[in-house]
C-alpha cells in the first residue's frame, strides 16, 4: 500500500528534508508519496502552523480525521502534533510513522490468509467480538456487546459497510482500540442486517441446526429491510431451524431476509444455538377480532405478510 | 370493522419523544395541548406536554386507530389507567441521554403492566443521536431479569420510517 502524503505552505528546505525522511521509511517498506494538498481525502497532512493557508489546511484535514502534523508551530490553540521547522530528516520520518501509525500500520488479524474481512466477521473468527475494521485510513469499531457500531463520521460508517457488502480485499481487521472522542454510534445488528442483505450470495447458508434470539436485535434504523421482523418474531419466540423458518415463511417477503438475519444476528452476539429452551414468557395470542385489527394496522403501516 | 375503540398508547417520562413519534406517525397534525411548563427549567425544552397528545389514523377496513401521548409527568399518573386501559399496544419512549433511563423504564413497564399486563409493548430509543455513550446491554439485561424479550428500536423520532418501525414491531408481538 501506498501512503499519500500531502504537505502545505512548507519552505523548501523541510520538504527537502521530507522527502529525504520518505525514502528513509521506504526501508520500512512503508511507500509514501508526496504532493501538494489539494483539500482531497490523504493518509497526513504536514503543513506550516504558522502560515494562515497551512493552517486553514490543517484545520480542515483534523475535522475529516485525517492526521496532521504542525511545522514550526502549533496552530491557535488546537492540539495538533507540532515538529520543529529545523528538525532533521530521522526525526520527521519518526514522526511520521507514528502518525500513520494508529489506524495503518496496526497489525491487522485475520482468522487465515483465505478469510476476506467479510466472512472473518460473519462466519469467522472475529464474530460476535469487539473488532475493529479498516479500510485506508476509515476505521469503524464494531461493539457487540454494546449493541452499537462506532465511527469518527456518518461516511465511514458507509464506506466501509457498501466495502464489506462488496467483499473487499481492502478491508483490514484489528483488535479494539480507543474510540475516536466525537464518535458518532449506530445500532451495530442494524449495520449488519444491511451487509448480510447485500451480501447475501456471498455467505453459506447458515448453519443447520436449532438457535434462538435471547434479546430483539435494534432494527429501528432498517426500515427498508422491515420484513425482517418475521424472522425476529420467530426466533424469540423459541428454539428453531433454518429449514423449519423456510418453511414457516416460505412465499412471504421475509424468505430472502432469513439467511441474512440469522448470519447478521449471529455476528451480533444475539443468536444462540440450543438444546435448552429460552426463559421468556409465552406471546399473547390474539382473539380473532384482534388478529384482524392487527392485520389492517399491519398493512398501514406498511407490513405485507 | 372493529367494535370498540382501537387505540395505540406512547408513554414515557417528559421529553422522551412522545408528541414527535406521535406526530411521526400521524397522517394529519396530531391535537396537542402544549403549555409552558411552570415547574423548573427543563434545558432547551420550554415546552412540554401538560395534557394529552391525540391523533388518528384510519386503517383500511374503516377503523379508526387512535393514538394516545400519555403525560409523562408523575402528578398525571393519575390519568395513566384511564388512558392505558383496554390498549391494543404501548410504546414505551425513553431518551438515549437521559441518565436515569434504566429506571425510567423498570417504572413504565410497572406502570403500564400494573394496568394492562397483557399489551404488547415495544420499547423506542430517542436521541441515541446525541448519546454517544448510549449501550443496549443495560436495558437488555433489564428485560432479562423481568423475563421478558421485549424489542428495543434506537430510532430517530422525526423519522416516519424509523417511528413506524415500533408499530411494526407490536404487530410482531403476537403469536
Ligand atoms: N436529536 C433528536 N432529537 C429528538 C429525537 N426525538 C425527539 N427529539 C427532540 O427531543 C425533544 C423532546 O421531544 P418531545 O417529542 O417533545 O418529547 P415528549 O415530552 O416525550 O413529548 C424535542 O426537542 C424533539 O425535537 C431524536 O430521535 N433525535
Ligand atoms: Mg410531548
């Protein structure tokens, strides 16, 4: 891979020295390349923090969490990381590095070298446990046991959920690190309902056997995939199978969410395989007057069952 | 068509989306009686629901579906069995940021179970937009120990779609 490295307002001779520290990394076999800034997406941002273009630069790249790094000093009162305007090659290179280091140099863990990111979550080693996922320098920090999917901005949620939709080789995985501190958050079964659909002919069918729901996964945010709720309703309400769901909503428009919702929920943490029964109480049945009245809110509000 | 008033109830404590999933629901402008409340400040809400929010829809085979705010404030829960009674569902709003939200909801599932145990309810999540902190296993582990799978929706109340997925979820509810 290689890093794009855009500087600002630098004088002559640190982009010298710069570019001198970037073929000294590339014995790290970390490849960068240096342009000017053109307000475009990049790796890190070095730029003057005491010139006024380098430092609406700088402010800029840091709201897009990008990493930056201040030369000769630092801006207002924004804690940007500040190097000298005298500092020699080695050192801007050190800096470097450690700058780029938290989201891409960090090892990233894989069940085997076959696994694509996709399946390690899904069918893999890393479901149903905190990871966090990478693609260039987006991350999103998955929180099964929160319920919730974290992220520094709304479009790296996106990017990197159509990136996993897409089976991407791109995608890096890494063990939890610490949220960025304006976190955004989302329902993270929601997140992964909309990946299995997408990516349905991607995954197996799921697994043969007997699971249920021990809590309602958070689908208010999935309008669109609504008709999932069919499968959720079934699965809560006790132990059951894959083919027995088939069969139970075979012709209705959950059919082709089951395989989803059971690979999504798994990756969740939600779904348990049985033997034993679960501990809820049994449904309230409706008498026939209510069923119909439940049947026509049901189709006002959008349900075909 | 159904016999009998066919209501749908949204109770909470105050500013916990109530009169906006309310109105999200609504095909017209749901009857609100918002008055300032005189009690002390309440953030950047200077007004709050005194009275009850109301509203209806009408379903396709000629029923009216009514649709019921409850006051969330504690000196109308006197109102509360009046309301809740003879419900076909209630959802229960509570807001992400708000702190005491795990009490909150133990007490509206009592409240609401103490007068009408067999309703389905669904438990609608607000504001978890400005709760970066906000976490489901609390409340998951709640309704655990209440023996219970109730669902539980983070949704934006101002969302139609996201409103009507809690409605969804009640009709779910039966077996
Ligand atoms: N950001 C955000 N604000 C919300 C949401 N739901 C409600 N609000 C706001 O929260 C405040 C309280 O809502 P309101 O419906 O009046 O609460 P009520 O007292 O339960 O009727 C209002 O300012 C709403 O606009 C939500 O999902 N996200
Ligand atoms: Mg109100």
């Amino acid at each position: 891979m290689r890093f794009d490295i855009r500087i600002a307002a630098l004088s002559q001779a640190f982009e010298q020295r710069l570019r001198i520290a970037a073929s000294l990394l590339g014995a790290y076999k970390i490849n960068m390349q240096v342009d000017a800034w053109n307000g475009t997406r990049c790796h890190l941002l070095i730029a003057a923090g005491d010139d006024l273009y380098g430092q609406k630069a700088l402010d800029i790249a840091h709201r897009r969490g990008t990493a930056v790094l201040a030369v000769g000093a630092a801006v207002n009162d924004a804690e940007y990381p500040v190097i000298g305007r005298d500092a020699a090659a080695v050192d801007i290179a050190r800096r470097m590095r450690e700058l780029l280091k938290p989201t891409t140099f960090a090892p990233t863990a894989k069940p085997d070298d076959a696994a694509t990111a996709l399946h390690a979550l899904f069918d893999g080693a890393w479901r149903h446990r905190p990871v966090d996922v990478l693609l260039d320098r987006r991350v999103v920090y998955l929180r099964p046991q929160t319920g919730r999917i974290f992220a520094a901005t709304h479009s790296d949620l996106l990017a990197i959920q159509q990136a996993l939709a897409e089976d991407s080789g791109e995608l890096g995985l890494r063990a939890p690190e610490a949220l960025p501190e304006h976190a955004i958050s989302s329902s993270l079964e929601a997140y992964l309902l909309h990946i299995a659909h997408a990516a349905n002919e991607k995954l197996p069918p799921y697994p043969d056997g007997r699971y249920h729901l021990k809590a309602w996964p958070d689908l208010g945010s999935v309008p669109a995939l609504r008709d999932a709720m069919a499968v959720v309703a079934r699965l809560t309400q006790g132990p059951t199978s894959p083919s027995e769901l088939e069969t139970a909503l075979n012709g209705s428009p959950a059919a082709s969410l089951i395989r989803p919702s059971l690979w999504a929920f798994s990756a969740a943490g939600l779904l348990q395989a049985d033997a034993v029964a679960p501990q809820t109480a049994p449904r309230p049945v409706a008498d026939a007057r209510k069923q119909g009245i439940w049947a026509s809110i049901a189709r006002h509000f959008g349900l075909k069952r | 068509m159904f016999d009998g008033m066919v209501k749908i109830v949204l109770a909470g404590p105050v500013g916990a989306g109530k009169t906006t999933t309310l109105r999200s629901l609504s095909d017209d402008e749901p009857v609100s009686t918002e008055m300032p409340l005189t009690d002390g400040p309440m953030g950047e809400k200077t007004t709050t629901t005194v009275a009850l929010d109301f509203s209806t829809v009408m379903l396709d085979d000629g029923t009216p579906l009514q649709m019921f705010g409850l006051p969330g404030q504690d000196h109308f829960a006197h109102m509360r069995p009046i309301i809740l009674q003879g419900a076909l569902g209630v959802i229960v709003l509570l807001a992400a940021d708000q702190p005491d939200i795990l009490t909150m909801c133990s007490e509206w599932l009592d409240a609401i179970q103490s007068i009408t145990p067999d309703t389905p309810i669904a438990i609608g999540i607000t504001r978890s937009d400005q709760a970066r902190d906000f976490r489901m296993d609390a409340l998951r582990a709640l309704l655990a120990e209440r023996k219970t799978t109730l669902p539980v929706f983070t949704i934006d109340a101002r969302d139609r779609e996201q409103a009507q997925q809690l409605v969804r979820a009640l009709v779910y509810s039966f077996a």
